[in-house]
C-alpha cells in the first residue's frame, strides 16, 4: 500500500498533484478511478474485484477523483489526466461502509486496508491502500461469486485453476520457510555461533516472522536511537540492557558487565523479530527441595508484553503484517511449572517446538491465538490446561 516510498494513509495533496503533473502511469500496485460507486450490487462486486485483485498481487493503492487520458476510441489509457474529485458527504459514514464490503465479503477477510482522504486543489479525493495477500489468496464471495482475481499492469483478471493453485502452493512454501529458519537460528544461537558468551543451560526464543521476510526488504536501522523504541525492545527478565549493532541488524542484550548473555532481542534487517532467554527456568528452593522452577504467574504475561512490544516495534518500521509467530523451549527436561501453591510434574522432555501461530493483523487478541499454545505447556508439565490470562490482573 505505497507509492512514492509513502503509506497510503500519509500522502498529502503534494503527492497526488505529482502522480497527475508527472503523468504516473498506472501499474500492478496504482490503480485511477473517476469516480466511487460502491451502492449497488454490480458497483459493489466491481470494487471488491478492484481491492481483491490488488491484495493478490502486489498489494497498492486504488486513488478515487482522478480522470484518465482517453485513446482515439475513448477508452482509459491509465494515464491520469487531471483531478476531479469525488462527493463525500460523511466520511466516517463512508469508511464505515467499505471497511464493511470488504471484511464482509473476502475470504479470507482483507482487513488490512488503510484509508486516506484529501482535499487537492478544493477537490475531495479518496486513496485506499491494499496490503499484498502473504497468507492464503483471497478470494470475492459478494452474491456467492467465489472468484479470485490478480492486477497486471493494465487492470483486473480472474485467475485459471492453474494460476490458483500456484497461489495456495506459494503459501505452504512460506511457511516452510519460516519454520527452516526458525529450526536452523535455534541451533546457530545455542551453538555459540551468534553470541560467543550466551547461556544455554535453557533456551527459550519467541519468533514473530513476518509473511514479507523473503521480499528481499531491507529496514533502514541507523535511526534505531532517534525513532524510541528501545524501550520496547527490552529483553526478558529484565528492566535494563545495552544495544549493539550487529551483522544480523540490532540487538538489545543484557551486557552491563556481565559474563555471560542470558537474555536478548534481535531485530533483523528483514524484519524478523527475535525474543531469547535462558532464565526462563532457575533454580529455586521449594519445600525443602530444590528445583529447576519456571514461574507459572509470571510467564504468559511476560511473555504477551514481549511480542506486543515487538509488533510495535515492527509496525514503527511499516512492517506489514500477517506475521508467524514461533515458541520454542530447549532444555527443561526436568524442570516444572510452579504457580503457588503447587507446582507440577516435571518436563519429560527437553525440548518443544510449539506449532506456529499465523497473525494476520497487529490488532488481532494474541493471547486468543496462543492460547492453544500455553496449553500445550501446562500440559507437557501435567496440568490439563494454562491458567486463564486477563490484561487486567
């Protein structure tokens, strides 16, 4: 959803009069429109073709009040004319009605759109931005359509069983991929080769992947100090911490003097987000014993706060979403859960790779997404369930 290297939803006036003084022809990702008819069935089930056909491709933006050049025959050469805006009468109203179109008749829902309107030389236009479609394909289901649609340079296209099932195929690949570097990280890291000096008696790594990691981005890192978000990187565990450019992008770690590194975030150029500790589980006194204790109270909230701090941090440098998110727990054979006044049976295994979770939005209820995940761990420690979470305890 950008042009000019700007988010749909922070162009001005300036922007559009340069589209339409430069004559910016339209492509794949810039889309002109005179008008905006969304009312009836038929305008209705263009523009959900118009927004679908863009999240399947390479996501951009769809500008309402631009005229087009005409050709000898009168058709729209996709070379912006002049600006003629549109009738907008009560925007909330406006927003309101596309925002419902769209969730209410894609599937899966695009709900990452964003929505700009500005005034250009006294004329009202409407810039909706489109994220490109990294999960599954979408699909237009207004009217039982059920039809998948893709930009090329020159306007829409249905997609043919062929193109489609590339698509689907496109989206396994993805994930597969995630899950290769997730395994091939936790075994570089725990081997010394990213941090000479890191713990690893236990390792615990949150991984928050991005659908865009393998788009070749690269995140411009040297402002890190003036954008203010270090704070939001604060490792695990910990209320302080140095920073460090590294080869990987920057990192927050817990240095100030100390031997080893037991708790660190990465943030990598390509916009994957690493969480790591090895103080997740320490040893503790209890009843006369003592045992390797990870605290159960403490866990899932701090755990929340971890990859909320992350997502923003992301989203400060306009990461688009949907994300994966990765859990994985190396070394706590034997260890157990302790939530007062108990605690439970011991790990029998060391390790465990919780499935990935997919996140399509920032604004979606992470704990409502990994809570199938936080079971999985009460009950490898022999609870039938994780204790329930709420964000005001």
């Amino acid at each position: 959803m950008y042009i000019l290297g700007k988010r749909a939803d922070t162009l001005d006036a300036t922007d559009i009069k340069r589209l339409v003084d430069g004559k910016v022809q339209e492509n794949k990702t810039l889309d002109y429109k005179k008008e905006l008819k969304i009312n009836q069935d038929k305008e209705k089930k263009e523009f959900l073709f118009d927004i679908s056909a863009m999240s399947n491709t390479e996501g951009g933006c769809l500008i309402y009040g631009i005229e087009e050049s005409k050709d000898e025959k009168g058709q729209n050469t996709g070379t912006p004319e002049s600006i003629v805006g549109i009738l907008i009468d009560n925007y909330d109203k406006l927003t309101q009605q596309i925002e419902d179109i769209i969730k209410g008749n894609t599937e899966p829902s695009i709900s990452n759109i964003a929505l700009n309107s500005l005034i250009v030389d006294d004329k009202k236009i409407l810039v909706i931005g489109i994220s490109k479609a990294l999960g599954l394909p979408t699909m237009v289901t207004f009217n039982k359509t059920n039809k998948f649609y893709r930009r090329r340079n020159s306007g829409n296209y249905p997609v043919d069983v062929f193109e489609l099932n590339q698509m689907f195929m496109q989206n396994q690949v993805l994930k597969e991929s995630a899950e290769k570097f997730r395994f091939q990280r936790i075994d570089k890291v725990r081997a010394g080769k990213v941090f000479p000096s890191i713990a690893i008696s236990t390792s615990f790594f949150i991984h928050i992947i991005p659908f865009s990691f393998q788009n070749e981005q690269s995140l411009d890192l040297t402002n890190i100090a003036q954008m203010g978000i270090t704070t939001k990187m604060m490792p695990m565990n910990l209320s302080g911490c140095d920073t460090m450019y590294n080869i990987d992008g920057f990192a927050t770690w817990n240095g100030m003097g100390k031997p080893q590194i037991t708790s660190y975030v990465q943030l990598f150029r390509n916009g994957i987000y690493e969480i790591y500790t090895s103080d997740l589980f320490e040893q503790r006194p209890i009843n006369g014993k003592t045992l390797l204790c990870m605290y159960g109270e403490n866990f899932i909230p701090e755990v929340l706060k971890k990859i909320d701090g992350g997502l923003a941090v992301l989203k400060s440098f306009q990461v688009e979403s949907p994300f994966i998110i990765s859990i994985s727990l190396v070394g706590m054979k034997g260890g157990v859960i302790f939530s007062t006044p108990k605690w439970g049976r011991p790990f029998l295994v060391d390790e465990i790779y919780l499935p990935p979770i997919i996140i399509p939005t920032y604004e979606t209820d992470i704990y409502k997404q990994l809570k199938s995940n936080f079971d999985i761990i009460w009950q490898a420690a022999g609870e039938n369930q994780s204790p329930t979470y709420s964000p005001n305890h």
